[in-house]
C-alpha cells in the first residue's frame, strides 16, 4: 500500500510543473522572437538589367518582397506601363512582364497594325461576295436601316422577308467587327502620330484607309443594285487591292526605319506591396512602393526592342 504524499512532497512537484510550463514558454518565445527578427532583417530588393525584350515581355531577373506585392514597371515619364500577378512573400527569379504596346518600341503596334489591314481587307472581300449572293433589295435595306430591321416574336430581326436569318447575322458580324477593327488602327495611329514617329506615313496611310471604307460602301451599295454592272465591280475591287497594297508597303517602310533607328529605352521596375492584404493591386491607392531609407525600392535597366 502506497505512502500519501506529504505536503512538502506536493510542494516540490507543483514547482518542478511551474518551472517545465515556464521553460517550455521561455523556448516558444524565444523561437517567435527569432523568427520576427529574421523576418524584419528581410530586406525587399530587386534586380533589373539591361536587356533584348523578345517582342512581348520583359524579364525582372530577381525579386524580394518581404510581405509580397506586385513588380510594376514604369516608362521613363513614371507612367506604369505593365505589372506582374500578385507575388507571395519571398524571392522571385526571373519574373517576366508583358508591357504596354508601345512600351519598349512602336514595331508591336505596327504588327498590330499590319493584323488589322488583312482582316480588313478580308473582311470587306467577304462582305462584297455575301452581297452578290444576296436577294435583290436585301442589301440596300441593310444599308439603308444599318441593320436595324424589325424584331420578330423569337427575338429575331427581320428584313422584308428578303433575306434568313442566317445571311444577315454572317453580314452584320463582319460589318461590326471591321468597323471594330477599323477603329483600333485609327487609335494605334493617333497614338504614333502623336508620339512624333513617321508623322508622313501615317497622314497617306489614314487618307487610303478612308478612301478604301468609303470604297467599300459602294461596292456593297453597287452589288444591291439592280443592274449589278461587274465591270464597275471589278474595276473598284482592282483599286481596292491596289489602296491596301500601298498600305502595306508604307507598313514595311516604317517597320524598316524602326529597326534601324531603334535604340534601348530606359524602364524602371518597382516594388510595391499589398497594402490592405486582398491580392489586388490598389495604385495609386493604398499599395504605394516598398521604401528603403525613404527612397522606393526600384531597377532601372535599358531594354531594347
């Protein structure tokens, strides 16, 4: 049978559970202790270099964000030109970064360009061959009511039963998305006029744009006529092929004088935290620049097209 413990018994083991409970919390704080101190010894950096874009993206060779973020970069004017995702805390290597068109040369605009003038072009060749093939009159009254025929009880438009459904959903998408497309290389355009680059080219490549659109209307109002002359017809695509063959040209020329006249243009890459912890970039707002010594922490590199 077992002796009870006396009182000093108790005593000494009630001390010795004091003492584990407060070595064991002494430990835990001193681990938490250590890791705060590691984590405020973490200093956000970023290495940007000077590089050869390859057409789309620019490359941040290494990032450190101690509470994650985003990488911006900006154009010599400051302006945030491209941004990567949101980047978890630590060290990020070689993070690639689309930029704005433009951003690093203007021969991306041009290639867009160069897009838009053959889907154009397909475009109106595709609409002038649905018109020839189109009921007498129907055309016309597309023209006529720019596609606003009147709704039927499905939803459906109609055009005095001259024409299905089908045949007028296939015009109205091409008119739309040429006049969509038409509207962006006058955008792209403006945007190189404006920035002092080939200011000659663009004027004539602006006139043959406008005379080819308003080409194109007679070509489609001609084949909703009833005579439907196809020398007439012939004779207009001929001048059609010959205005954006032109085009095109004045495109390669400019292409030609950027490469050679290209140089490095400078970018800045920036750190930027996320403030309000949403992985939404919020700049300007909330999410200003990581600051080292009062100054944002940044790389400037010259990147060539």
């Amino acid at each position: 049978m077992k002796r009870p413990r006396t009182r000093r018994q108790c005593l000494v083991l009630a001390t010795v559970g004091v003492l584990v409970a407060s070595a064991r919390i002494a430990t835990a704080g001193a681990a938490t202790s250590a890791t705060a101190a590691r984590q405020q010894n973490v200093q956000s950096t970023i290495e940007f270099q000077d590089q050869t874009a390859n057409g789309t993206t620019v490359t941040v060779a290494s990032a450190t964000l101690p509470d994650g973020g985003f990488i911006l970069i900006h154009n010599e004017s400051g302006a945030v030109v491209g941004r990567s995702n949101y980047l978890d805390a630590g060290t990020h290597e070689n993070v690639e970064i689309e930029p704005a068109p433009g951003a690093v040369s203007l021969s991306s605009q041009m290639q867009e360009m160069r897009q838009l003038l053959t889907d154009t072009q397909t475009q109106g060749t595709m609409m002038a061959m649905q018109a020839q093939q189109m009921p007498h009159g129907a055309m016309q009254q597309i023209m006529n009511e720019s596609g606003e025929g009147t709704v039927n009880e499905s939803g459906g438009h109609q055009m005095g039963g001259m024409m299905n459904q089908t045949q007028m959903d296939q015009m109205m998408s091409l008119m739309f998305q040429q006049m969509q497309d038409r509207q962006r290389m006058r955008a792209l355009m403006q945007s190189m006029m404006e920035s002092g680059q080939h200011q000659a080219q663009m004027q004539e490549m602006a006139q043959l744009m406008e005379q080819t659109t308003m080409r194109e209307r007679q070509m489609l109002m001609h084949a909703a006529d009833e005579s439907r002359e196809q020398e007439q017809m012939r004779q207009m695509m001929r001048h059609q092929m010959q205005d954006y063959a032109q085009m095109r040209q004045l495109m390669s020329q400019m292409q030609a004088q950027t490469q050679q006249q290209r140089s490095p243009r400078p970018l800045t890459a920036m750190l930027h935290p996320d403030a309000n912890d949403n992985r939404q970039l919020e700049f300007p707002g909330a999410d200003q620049p990581y600051t080292r010594n009062g100054d944002p922490v940044s790389a400037t590199g010259r990147v060539r097209a």
